[in-house]
C-alpha cells in the first residue's frame, strides 16, 4: 500500500473523541501496519473513549536510554460532518488530515524504518484517544510511561512556518514546540433575592446578582500578567431577565492560559479570595468547577537540549529547525508534568494547515522529511 492510501484510509474512520467505536477500529488499523514489527501492544480500556494503545519495542531494558514517542487517535471532527478527503495538488484534505493522521503515518513508517536497521529499542508509542478532550482519562499509563523516558517526541504538526509553501526550503523548514501553556476554565454563579427595581431604594436592600459578578469579573481579569505570559479571557456571560428586576442570577465563565506552574497556582489562590469576597452584600457565590485543568509544558533545559539535537541533525539533512513556544496544550504538557527531567519535544509531525476546521489539510511533500528528521534525531540519540 502506498503513502496516500495508508493516510486516506487513517483519515477515513472516523475517530471523532466520544466516538469511542470509531477511535477503537482506527487503533486496530494502525496497529494491522505494525503488527509484523518486534513490538507488543497493550490496551488500556476505557468505557467512554476508545481504548489508549501502548506499543512497545520487544526489545526493552531499564538500563537504555528509553524513547517515547506520543500520538492521539482521536479528532474534534464528528461523524455527520461533511468534509470530503480529496488530494489538490500537494495537499491531501479531511478531517484530521493534519491533527494528527499523518502524523500518525509518520510514526508508522518511522517504526518501520528502524525495525530494519536494528533501532527498535527501547521505544515506547502511546496512541492516546481523548487528547481533544484534555486527556482526562489515562492519567496514570501517562504517569508511568513519563516517569521511564528519557526523550519524549510528541507529534502534534510542525509550524506552517515563515516560507511560503511554494518556496523548495518549506518542506525542510521545521518549528518544533520547546513550551506550550496550561490552561483552566472555571465556571461561576452569582445568586441574590432579587426584588422589584422601582421599590427597593436603598443600597443595602439591592442585593443585585449581576453587580457582584461584574466587580469579581473586573479583579479576575487583573489577575492576567502578560511579562509571565498569563491571560485571562472572560469568556461567557449570561444574567438578569427584565429591567424592573433586581438580578437574581449571573452566570460567567473566565479562560485562563498560563506558562508557568507557579502562575497557575497564584491566580488560582487569588480566584479563590476573589469568590470569598462580598461586593454586593447579601448576593451569594457559587463555584461549579473546572472545565479544564491543565498543566504546561514549561519552557525548560531539558527541551532546549533535544532542541539542540534536533537541529544538529536537521544541519546535516540540510534541514532547518527552529524552536519556539505555542499557545495550545497538547500531550507534551502531561507528560512533562510527571517527569520534568525527560527531554520533551513537540512539533515532531508533518506540515499542514487549518487544524479543527473543515478545511484541514497536509502538505505531502512534508512527510518524508518528517519521518528523516525523527529516524535521524533517534539514531542521533543511541549513539551520544
Ligand atoms: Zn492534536
């Protein structure tokens, strides 16, 4: 079978994240492509979503260097969606073209290539399948897989970059992921007795709902402090229903992208004295939790070393690697959570565009690079 339909088959089931059937027959396929490998698979069950696949070489001792090598199974895409898979020109269309199936192809042909040249050691693969849900299960395979790599490569797409794709130097141009921020969603409800607006005249006797939230909304969004890379984003807002009523109720949720722990934690214990704080006396508060509660990849030594690595073999393919932080979470963060000594580097996966979209897409001609780029840097690693 050829590259394109290898990826056009990947792209084809869908593994929408709560499509858990779906998520489970595409962890079959990829593993149809690997199963003459030296490699031994183990499922980690989950009722929910698909069953997380843990491969790992046969040919694995405590003593190596272990490598670990991070994808996702799942999309955001859902099965009535109607995007078409169709090639134009050097891209190839479909929903989770670029997040992640080709990269996923990727690992596929990289697994192979080093089966052949006796490098399948000590090599773990993780095909998570809730990642676009902020893996909320699996933690613990997460936990123990981190705590026993030495590198970790994630396979989140590489930056478009800043080449034009028709230029030769774009599909050798990688920008990989060395930090990427945390992120909580917190929800919150303000509630008072409400009352008729004409009547009530004193300040004491308006124990307006929607007051008391604004002022907490204004001390969150003061919490943001943008030299550390810390924003707020008041997201959602919905209170009050008639203009002679008192508002008995509003709702809000706020977005909190972060790149240090450290801040994660100062702004958590400042939402925590905000909520406790009675502007509006008489209205009470309710905190109805985290959406989301992430941690970062915070930029670091170690990632900044295989950095290095990376680009000491992407000098000698003629390649051109660069390093830089994203905005958006990925695995790369869980893992490093539980072992910040791992080298940890994201971006690894082909080029493309319009992630989470119905026009998402991968540009062909990115593949094979991507696939040297890793052979190289695992090769580089064994014998340093
Ligand atoms: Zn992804």
């Amino acid at each position: 079978m050829n590259t394109h339909e290898v990826l056009k088959e990947l792209i084809s089931i869908n593994s929408y994240s709560i499509n858990k059937s779906g998520v489970d027959r595409k962890n079959c396929y990829i593993w149809d492509q690997l199963c003459d490998l030296p490699l031994k698979r183990t499922l980690h069950k989950s009722k929910m979503y698909g069953d997380l696949m843990h491969l790992q070489s046969n040919d694995y001792s405590p003593n190596s260097k272990t490598i670990t090598l991070v994808l996702h199974s799942d999309t955001v895409h859902k099965e009535d969606e109607s995007s078409p898979i169709l090639m134009s020109g050097n891209k190839l269309y479909g929903p989770g073209a670029i997040d992640m199936q080709a990269s996923i192809f990727v690992v596929i042909e990289l697994l192979k290539k080093l089966s052949e040249n006796d490098q399948l050691v000590n090599i773990n693969i993780i095909f998570n399948t809730a990642e676009e849900k902020g893996s909320p299960e699996f933690q613990e395979v997460f936990k123990t897989i981190s705590k026993e790599s030495n590198y970790i490569f994630v396979y989140e797409p590489s930056d478009p970059g800043r080449y034009n794709p028709d230029e030769e130097i774009f599909k050798t141009q990688f920008e990989l992921v060395t930090s990427r921020k945390g992120i909580f969603q917190q929800k919150i409800v303000t509630i008072g007795p409400g009352g008729h607006s004409g009547s009530l005249a004193t300040k004491a006797e308006r124990k307006n709902a929607i007051e008391q939230a604004i002022c907490m909304m204004k001390e969150i969004q003061d919490l943001a402090n943008y030299d550390k890379g810390t924003t707020v984003n008041l997201a959602y807002i919905n209170g009050g229903r008639e203009n002679t009523v008192i508002a008995e109720k509003c709702e809000f949720t706020f977005d909190v992208r972060f790149t240090y722990q450290e801040e994660r934690e100062r702004v958590k214990e400042e939402i925590t004295k905000i909520l406790k704080t009675e502007f509006v006396s008489g209205v009470e508060v309710e905190d109805l939790g985290y959406s989301y509660d992430l941690p970062p990849l915070e930029p670091n030594r170690n990632s900044a070393k295989l950095l290095s690595i990376a680009q000491e073999v992407g000098k000698d393919l003629g390649m051109e690697i660069i390093g830089n932080g994203r905005g958006g979470w990925s695995d790369a963060c869980n893992m490093y959570i539980y072992n910040p000594n791992a080298m940890i580097i994201d971006g690894l996966g082909p080029k493309g565009d319009g992630e989470h979209t119905n026009n998402e897409f991968v540009y062909l001609d990115t593949i094979e690079p991507a696939i040297r780029l890793s052979e190289e840097i695992v090769k580089r690693i064994r014998y340093s």
